[in-house]
C-alpha cells in the first residue's frame, strides 16, 4: 500500500508530494497530470523489474516528455521517494518465507539522463536509498515513545486489530544508500540480521554496484527474501502495483486456456482474461461467482447474473449474462458499461487480489444513473481499517486510486478522499513553467512534517463548478 508519493523533475512535477489513504480519488480537468501521476507510480513500478531503457520506454511519451529542463535547455534529474505498507511477511519464488520486524518502508530514487547533441541518448541513476520508517523508538527492550510516522498514528494506530500486525518496533533493518568510494560513486545494500535465540546481534551482507555501470536499479535485483528481507518485500509490494485501464474488446473475448499447471490468477490491467479469472473463482469457491453475480443483477437490473463456461473441445474459458426472461447472453453482446462494471465487481470479491489499483476513470461507458454504485465498488474493494468485522490475518492489503472528471462519482465521496488536481504556471528562473499540484478539499490536520505542497483547499462546490466546466465544454 502506498502511503507517500514524492516527484520532483518528472513531467508536470516540481516538489511535489501527497500522502494517501487505502482509498483516494484524484478529480480534475484534462491535462491537469491526473494521468501523469499514475506514469510516475507505474515508472517506479516497472524500475522494481526492469532495466532503464525498458522502464523508460514502456512509459507514455519519449524521454524528451518525461525530463524537466533547467533554462539552458539541459535536463533536470528525476527525483523520485515513495512511502510504502507492506504486508508483515513475505514469501520470494525459491519458497523462502520471512517475517518482518519493519512494515514501513521508504524507497527514494535519482535519475540522471545524458544529453548529446541535443537528444537524451542515456539515463543513469544517481542515487538509490531505501530505509525503513520507525513507528516506535525501540530503547533497550522497551518501547519508549513514538517514532516521526505520522501516517501509521493516524491510520493504523488507532485500530488494535490492525496495529498489533503492522507496528514496527526494530530500527534499522535493511538499506541501500550511494557512498563515495575510490573515486567513485557506489550503491550499497546492507542487511542487519537478528541471531535467533540470542540477544540482539547483527551481521552484515554488502552488495556493491557503480552508478556508471548500473542499467537497472540495486532494489530490482534483489530475488531472495532471506538475503534482503524488507528490500525484498519493497520490491514485491512496487510490483503488486497495477495500472487498471479496462479494454471492453479484449473482455468480450473468450480467453485460451494455455496453462498446464493451474496457478492462481488476478484480472490483468486491460482485463483481457476475465473469462479466466471468473472461471478460477468459481472453481476455488462457487460463493464468490454467486456473490458477484448477485451484485452484478443488483445495479444491472435487465440481467440476473453471470455463468461461467469452460469449452472443453476449443480449450477457452468464456461466460454469459442470463437475462431477465432467463435466456443466456453471450459477454460479446453485453455493452461497454456492463462489462467494466463486471471486471470492477470481480476485483472486488477476488480474494487473492493485493497491492495497489490505478483505476483510470472508472466511469466511461458506464450508464450515469450506475457511475453512483462504482463509488461503493471501488471503496469496499480497498482495505479499511476502521472496520473490525473486515479484519483477517491472512487478508491481503488492497490499495485503490482513482482518477476521473466524474461530477456524479465526485458527489458519491467523502471530502477526506478526494484531491483536485490542477496544473498552474508560474515564472521561474528557465522561464514559464507548469506543475501539477494536488488540493484537498479540507486542510490536512496533524501533520507536523514541512509539507512540500500546497495544502490550499478547495470546497466541494468549486470542485463541481471545475468539472462542470470541463464536462460543458467537452
């Protein structure tokens, strides 16, 4: 779960930082870096497993696009910090399973790119640094007073359920930092072991690597748990990240059955293999096919809900819509709405579904007398941490970020879950400048750290006139 995002250099951000809760929703008009700052959270994302160059190139725009420019036209670096929640273990591919002492994480990152003869032709990085966040100074064996989280006091701190599992209470445990080292630039990770069954004792692990040679991040190549175990879970938890961008095409399609071990399987970004992912949960459970049929037929009234279908002789998944007069409908005649409508529902109910969702305006093609309930979908799918009768250890945490320009979905949410995004200019010492900042509707309270953006709220009813604004002209 993502708590924190900072940007500083990267398309439409300067000096810009937000904190999050399990569910937000970002408002705002066209080209006001709603999307862009879904890009920064998918470049880091994609960081976790790439190299540079495929990082880079699976982002929307050229690396021109991307960079800021200082005023003799060279680019500025990419800074990059994001804030994470992690799960209190983790299990890598080679079975290895580790708890952690630390579920706060902080993961910072400077990007670097070289310009020749006016064109980026590289990018480097130029500093990697990953640490922990302490929500308890641990002084002997007692816990003393409160570690600078100001996100754990206020979200986790105040529900016992939750915060007997995510409380951290061991500084230090792993890090990457840059040294200077024989003249040169040196990312360094470490990793401080508890000796199990003796007093507190450490040994080191290094890794070495030169920010001149490195073509992908220190953090992305971390593949066992037990060598880096909250390196490890920071990677894991920036690849649980899921950009959500529904194709209705590809989910009318029956999906291929090509696996010859059965594995257990999420719906993808473009939701081309819900077929799929509807057959998977009707095998592990009937229950949920049945409870999300149930409300699927509660918000689409014409139909009563949904069937999977295995074709044995072609070898595909598929399913069908019953209609009211019980007659079967085939996924490629139900409308673009009904079909996003499904895949939001089938996230929702998936109980294997963890990370965090960038769901890109939910509401096109959706009946506007429906767009009301995608409000309560996507909220019921995210963690919360208020609800005791929500809460299982073995619960996955889920994370859902929303953009739109919706004035219906903006009128279903609470004022604490939402930001309007806008994008202003302003001189500066290159020249004019854009940057997109993000406004509460009310004032952030609490927060004893410098904000690094502007906390100039706006009230629901300027929001509205905004996005009316944009919908009229539209």
């Amino acid at each position: 779960m993502i708590t924190r995002v900072e940007i500083d250099g990267f398309k439409t951000f300067e000096n810009f930082a937000v904190d999050l809760r399990p569910f937000m929703a970002v408002f705002g008009p066209n080209a006001s870096g709603k999307s862009n700052f879904f890009d920064a959270i998918k470049l880091l994302s994609d960081l976790a497993d790439m190299n540079l160059n495929d990082a880079f190139n699976a982002n929307r725009g050229d690396a021109e696009e991307l960079f800021r420019f200082d005023k003799e036209g060279n680019p500025k670096p990419i800074k990059l910090a994001v804030e994470m929640l992690v799960e209190p273990t983790i299990k890598d591919e080679f079975g290895n399973e580790v708890s952690l002492n630390s579920k706060r994480l902080r993961y910072e990152l400077i990007l670097a790119a070289i310009k020749v003869n006016n064109s980026i032709k590289e990018i480097q990085i130029k500093n990697e640094h990953f640490s922990t966040i302490i929500t308890y100074e641990m002084k002997g064996y007692t816990l003393e007073e409160k570690g600078d989280d100001y996100w754990y006091r206020e979200f986790i701190e105040p529900y016992p359920h939750y915060n007997i599992i995510y409380n951290t209470t061991t500084p230090r445990i792993d890090n990457i930092k840059r040294i200077s080292e024989n003249n040169e630039d040196i990312i360094k990770m470490n990793a401080m072991i508890d000796t199990e069954g003796e007093d507190y004792v450490a040994r080191m692990r290094f890794a070495h690597h030169s920010t001149f040679t490195m073509t992908r991040t220190a953090l992305s190549g971390v593949e066992d748990a037990s060598e880096f175990p909250h390196i490890y879970a920071a990677k894991k938890e920036m690849l649980s990240w899921k950009n959500i961008q529904l194709n209705s095409n590809s989910m009318r399609e029956p999906v291929k059955d090509k696996k010859l071990i059965k594995t257990t399987e999420t719906l993808k970004s473009d939701g081309s293999n819900l077929a799929a992912v509807l057959d998977a949960l009707d095998k592990e459970d009937p229950g949920f096919i049945t409870d999300i049929s149930n409300e699927f037929a509660s918000i689409v009234k014409e139909l009563n809900g949904i069937k999977t279908i295995y074709d044995e002789f072609g070898k595909r998944f598929a399913f069908t819509a019953e209609g009211a007069d019980g007659k079967p409908y085939s996924s490629r005649v139900l409308s673009d709405g009904t079909l996003r409508l499904l895949a939001l529902i089938t996230l929702k109910h998936d109980p294997n579904l963890q990370g965090t969702l960038l769901v890109e305006e939910p509401e096109n093609g959706v009946d506007p007398r429906r767009i009301e309930r995608i409000a309560d979908i996507l909220r019921d799918t995210a963690t919360d941490f208020t609800s005791e009768d929500e809460y299982r250890e073995d619960a996955y945490l889920k994370q859902v970020i929303v953009n739109s320009h919706s004035p219906v979905l903006l009128a279903k949410l609470k004022d604490e879950e939402i930001y309007l995004s806008l994008s202003g200019r302003s001189f500066r010492e290159e020249g004019m400048s854009t940057s997109t900042q993000f406004h509460p509707l009310v004032p952030i309270v609490d927060d004893t750290r410098d904000a690094k953006y502007d906390e100039e709220a706006f009230t629901r009813d300027q929001v509205k006139r905004i996005l009316h604004t944009v919908t009229d002209e539209g």
